[in-house]
C-alpha cells in the first residue's frame, strides 16, 4: 500500500497537489491550496445533500449500508434489542458504555424524577387548535421549554448539560402524551414514577378514570425496543440539524427542536406516518401491483423503502418485523400487515426496487406496530422523535467538545448574475 496521500494534477496550471488521505478522507479545506486565479481562486468541494461529505468525527454511532450493519457504541443493535433497555442504551450513547448497576440506578431514578412539566406548558398545549398536528405541538413546546430553563445556556458546564439532558430525555413523552390528549381533549394523565419509561409514556398517553394504569408487558417491552430502534442513526438529517445549531451554541433545548422539526418531514421521521397512509390508500393485497406500477412510474414514492446509507436491508427493519409479530399477538392481527408483507415482496422482486437498491428502512414496519398498539397515526413521527432524542443529545455534546468543530457555516457556488447597478446609477460612480 502507498502513502496515504492523493496526487493531484490541475490541468488548468499543470501543478501537483499532494493530499493527505487520514481515516478514508481528505480535508476539504486542502483543495483551497489549488488555485487557478491566485489568492481566494482554491477550490472548494461541491456536494449538494452532503452525499460524500463527512461533517464530523464520531464515535457515537457505525452504520455499514452494504453490510447492514448498525452499531451503537460498537454494541450490534440487535443485541442490544434483545438484552438491553431504552434508558441503558440512551446512557451508553452519551456516556460512551455502558452503566454500572449503581449508574444504572441513579439514571434511570433521575430521568423517572424530571418527567414532570410546569403547569404553564399544559397552558401553553391548550392554546394550540384542537386538531394541531402532535408533531407541531412538539416543536413548539420543546423550543419553549428553553424559556423555562435558561440555565441550559451554560452550555459548556458539565453539570448542567447533564441537568438538561436529564430534562429532555424525561420530559419529551410528557410532552407527547400531553400533545396526544389535547388532540381527544382529554385530560392530561400525569406521570407515574412506578411504572418504566415506556411503561409510563403508556399510561400518560392511555389512562383513563382507574385509579392506576396497569400497561401490557408485551406492548410495554415492544416500545421499549422500538425506541431503541430509533435512539440513534449517526449524521441523519435531524442529527445534522442538532449539530449545526448546537455549532452556534444554541442551548440544547432549541437545538432539539430544530431536530424535531427536521425529523418532522415526510421524507425523515415523517415517513413512517406516511406509511400508514399508504397502505391504507393502497386498502387490499389486491391493488399492490397497480400501486408498485405508479411508484415505477415516478409519480409516487414507497414511503418506508429505499435509505441514503443502507443499499440492502436496514437492520432495523428486521428487528421491527420480528416486534410486529408479538405486538399483533396481543393486539389481534393487522389487514395492514398483511399488504405492508405482500408490498415487501413484490417490490423486492420488482426490477425497479432491484435496481434502484431500494429495501424496507425503519419506517416501513414501525407504524404498523404503533397502530396495533392504539396510536394515532400522527403520533408516530413523535413516537420516532422520543426514541431519536438521547441521540442527538448525544451527538450535540460531542460536536460542542470536539476541537476540530466550529459554528457550521457552509461554502457556496454562486450562481447569480455578474455586478450590475440600478437605473441611472453610473458604474464609475460607485466607489470601491
Ligand atoms: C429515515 O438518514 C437516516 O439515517 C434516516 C433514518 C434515521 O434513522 O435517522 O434512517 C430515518 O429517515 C428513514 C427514511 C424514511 N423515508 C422514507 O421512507 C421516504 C421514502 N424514501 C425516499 O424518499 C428515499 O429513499 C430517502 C429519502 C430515504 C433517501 O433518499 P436519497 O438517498 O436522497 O435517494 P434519492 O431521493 O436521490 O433517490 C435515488 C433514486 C431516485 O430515482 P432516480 O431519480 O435516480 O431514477 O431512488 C428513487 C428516487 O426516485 N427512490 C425511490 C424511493 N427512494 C428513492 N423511488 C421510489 N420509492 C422510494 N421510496
């Protein structure tokens, strides 16, 4: 193996550029040494989406897209699926391990004791009309929790981003149960510091008039996972989101709620309410392939299929199918899984599917457990929004510590038109 350098020629000039290669990378910033035109002439790199563009260095999260591999921390999430729990895996993601039983304990207590909302969000949930999209609620009221705890501004005191992340990660199902009783008008159903983290987020979105909300273990442990599923995705969209504003030194508050509304598009965290729709659009095994031949068409988009990194099947994917079966032996079987089943097979064995390298993602399965569990359908891109949450927490505190990072401030290619001058004025008038 050579150097771990890049040579390159510009034809323009007939220079040689020598390029360090560090980690499968060069440094963007390199190209400005090649010039054309003197000073200020380097070259930049150009990559619209960011589709070969690394922003960061991180050790949070590994997915290999070819090999269907997604790891938190270097642990395979399927294992972690299998063995461990949200709380556990959200403390591995920030603290970069696993926590020992007494860290465990302490985490978990903490997190059960800032479930808790001021009285004044409640107020602030009850102005929103009474058909506000759950996600918008979301936005909004996680961008206005920032007002309540300024002390999130100490962004570089360790003490208090652990506070802070201690309050979002408690109080965002608070605020979705909360969001998702407005829209019924029901009336909100505190937190209950016995039951789990998933186990509570069901009795504040559920519990009706019986003195104590007893959640199904099988429902219980489902979200469990599913919310380990979702808890982090390395430099997805929101994620990026979370780090550009943490980049300005935004408090972590407003940072997850320009997350939140990144995630809230149709195209990220939003597909998997758009699946439902889908499917139910889509109505009977009968009209798939009528379905497949307009997504061949190019006039729609398989909502749930086809990831920027995995170019074969999103590991998670095939975690949620496996969920789907116990859930639905509790909650009694789904017309909706049975197409979503019949879609999968027909487009993985359809050319178009084959050659576009398009699979099921995270999104196709998980909104069909959400509904058999009792969710509305526009609860699910906040359900995603809860699970994604000690992953852009995690990600924001590592962009803040990281020496290489700076405010985000992209370059341009411009496009516009030359220097031109209004009416009457004339060029040499101008001064330079
Ligand atoms: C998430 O990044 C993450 O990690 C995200 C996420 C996470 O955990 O954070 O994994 C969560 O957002 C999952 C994705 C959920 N979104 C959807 O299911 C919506 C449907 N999927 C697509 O819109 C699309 O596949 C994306 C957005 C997921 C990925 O888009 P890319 O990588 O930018 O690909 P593209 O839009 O450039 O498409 C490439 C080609 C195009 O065809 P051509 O113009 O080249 O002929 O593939 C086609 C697209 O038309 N294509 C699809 C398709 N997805 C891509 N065609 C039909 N149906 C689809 N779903």
């Amino acid at each position: 193996m050579g150097d771990e350098t890049l040579t390159v020629t510009d034809n323009r000039t007939g220079r040689r550029y020598e390029v360090p290669i560090r980690d499968g990378a060069i440094a963007a910033t390199d190209l400005q040494k090649i010039t054309s035109d003197g000073p200020g002439s380097g070259l930049l790199s150009y990559d619209p989406a960011f589709l070969n563009t690394a922003s960061c260095r991180s050790a949070i999260t590994f997915i290999d897209g070819e090999r269907s591999i997604l790891r938190y921390r270097g642990y395979p999430v399927e294992e972690l699926a299998e063995r461990s729990s949200f709380l556990e895996v959200a403390y591995l993601l920030i603290h970069g391990e696993l926590p020992d039983p007494t860290q465990h304990r302490q985490w978990v207590d903490a997190i059960t004791h800032h479930t808790l909302l001021h009285e004044n969000i409640k107020k602030l949930i009850d102005t929103f009309h009474h058909d506000a999209h759950p996600m918008g609620i979301l936005v909004g009221t996680v961008g206005a929790l920032s007002t309540f705890y300024p002390d999130a501004k100490d962004i570089f005191n360790e003490e208090s981003r652990r506070l802070q992340i201690l309050r979002l990660i408690a109080k965002m199902p608070t605020l979705a149960a909360f969001a998702a009783r407005h829209a019924v008008g029901m009336p909100y159903a505190y937190p209950d510091n016995d039951l789990s983290y998933a186990g509570n987020f069901l009795n504040m979105m559920w519990k009706a008039t019986e003195l104590k909300y007893e959640p199904s273990p099988v429902l219980e442990r489902a979200l469990d996972v599913l919310l380990i599923l979702h808890a982090d995705h390395e430099q997805n969209c929101s994620t990026n989101v979370m780090r550009a504003v943490g980049s300005s030194h935004a408090d972590p508050f407003s940072a997850t709620a320009a997350a939140a509304a990144a995630l809230y598009g149709p195209l990220h965290g939003g597909a998997n309410e758009q699946v439902l729709r889908m499917l139910k659009e889509i109505g009977s095994v009968s009209k798939i392939p009528e379905y497949v031949k307009r997504v061949r068409s190019g006039e729609l988009r398989l909502m749930g299929f086809g990831h920027r990194v995995y170019k074969n099947y999103d590991p998670r994917a095939q975690i949620i199918k496996k969920v789907a079966d116990d859930v639905l032996a509790v909650t009694g079987r789904s017309p909706l899984l049975d197409i979503a089943l019949e879609l999968e097979r027909v487009a993985l064995a359809d050319d178009y599917f084959i050659k576009h390298r398009l699979y099921p993602n995270v999104d196709f399965y998980s909104g069909i457990i959400y509904a058999a569990i009792g969710f509305p359908v526009e609860m699910f891109p906040v359900l995603f929004a809860i699970g994604r949450t000690p992953g852009w927490l995690a990600q924001w505190q590592e962009g803040l510590l990281d020496p290489e990072q700076k405010i985000a401030r992209p370059r341009q290619v411009y496009t516009g038109p030359a220097e031109r001058h209004l009416p009457g004025v004339r060029a040499e008038a101008i001064s330079r």
